[in-house]
C-alpha cells in the first residue's frame, strides 16, 4: 500500500490551446501522485513526445490543426506505445467518440469533468482500466443498440458521394467530380440509404448531420 501511495503517474498533455496546457499542467503538478513530463500542440508532436518521453498516460485532445487526435492514437497503438491514452475533450458526438475509442482510446472524458474526476480517470488509465464520461457512455450503449443496419461506417466513398449531396450535386455531376460511372453513383446512394436507414437523398443528409458524419 505504501509504495501504491508513493508512486507517481506521468503524463504528456496533447492539446492546442496554450491556455488548456497550462490549466492542466497546473492542476497536475500541484496534486501528488502526478508529473507533468511535456506538452504538444497538435497530434504529430504529440506522438513525437511520447516516443521520447514515455509517459503513463497520455491527456488527448481530438481537433487539432497539424494533426487530429484520433490519427495520433491509432499511430501510438500501431506502434504498441506502452503508454494509455485519456481523450480530454469538449466533443462527445458519435463521429468523434466511436473512433477515438476504436484507435485505442483507453478512456474518454469532457473537459467540463470534475477535478477529481479527471484525478481518478487518469489513475484509472494508468491502471489499464477504461473511463468513460456519462455522456459518452451513453452514447456508446445506444450506438450498440441500434440495428445493425444503421450501424455500420460509411465507406471513404460514400461520405464524399453523401458531402456532394448535401451540396445539392446531381448524380451526373457527382459522376463527374469522382470520375466513377452514374451507375456507380447510384450503388453508393443505395447503400448509403441502407447504412443510415433513410429512404431518400434529403433523409440521407439529416441523417449525416445528425450523426457527425456532416459538417
């Protein structure tokens, strides 16, 4: 138990706003038990750091100019970094959380997260174990129960035909920017109509937006 207490996690905190890094190593390095080891402003340095720094526990943000989150954990787990990574952000849509997780996330917290929440979660990390935030707990246990058929991702296809819908493109036109066949169009259309459950062009793209996957 006492070498348990006297035992100190390390972390590097990825995030763009100096004004974040600085709170968070703040908090970090007046509480015991922690050691703020660096800071990244974007997703590349972030990995860079963490292959030289090898910190317990990594503090990521996910929307990062000069490198998203999400492609830093997957580069951290291809790699097999030993260190857990901890998402720490304001974002909690489907189209953030899903694969931040599915990259290797081992947790994913709000920014709005308590004190001692963030203090806990990130022993939690350490440990291995997965935190989630309520919000995006729920969120997951609801994206698990939705039939299968709305469940499953759209292909890199099928999100830029569904974008250039949205933007009020024709099948000819769509055709044309992709350079695929109109027929090809279509079989995208009808598959991404099967994948989000819509039955036309207009439902397609309420459902895009309502699920992230938009704008």
């Amino acid at each position: 138990m006492a070498e348990d207490s006297a035992r100190v996690i390390t972390l590097v905190v990825v995030d763009d706003h100096p004004v974040v890094r600085d709170g968070l190593r703040g908090m970090f390095d007046s509480a015991p038990g922690f050691q703020v080891l660096g800071e990244a402003s974007n997703g590349v340095e972030g990995v860079e750091l963490v292959a030289r720094l090898d910190p317990d526990v990594v503090l990521m943000d996910l929307r990062m100019p000069g490198g998203g989150g999400v492609a830093a954990i997957a580069e951290l787990t291809g790699r097999g970094a030993r260190s857990k990574v901890l998402v720490l952000t304001t974002y909690d849509t489907d189209s953030d959380t899903l694969p931040a997780i599915e990259a290797g996330a081992t947790g994913y917290l709000l920014k709005d997260a308590p004190r001692d929440e963030l203090f806990n979660a990130v022993r939690a990390a350490a440990d291995g174990r997965t935190v989630l935030s309520p919000a995006v707990a729920s969120r997951l246990i609801s994206r698990v129960r939705t039939p299968a058929a709305q469940n499953e991702s759209l292909s890199g296809r099928e999100r830029e035909v569904l974008e250039l819908v949205a933007k009020g493109t024709s099948n000819r036109e769509i055709a044309a920017e992709l350079f695929i066949s109109e027929a090809t169009v279509k079989t995208h259309l009808t598959h991404i109509f099967a994948k989000l459950g819509a039955k036309d062009r207009a439902a397609a793209v309420a459902v895009g937006y309502d699920r992230g996957i938009l704008g």
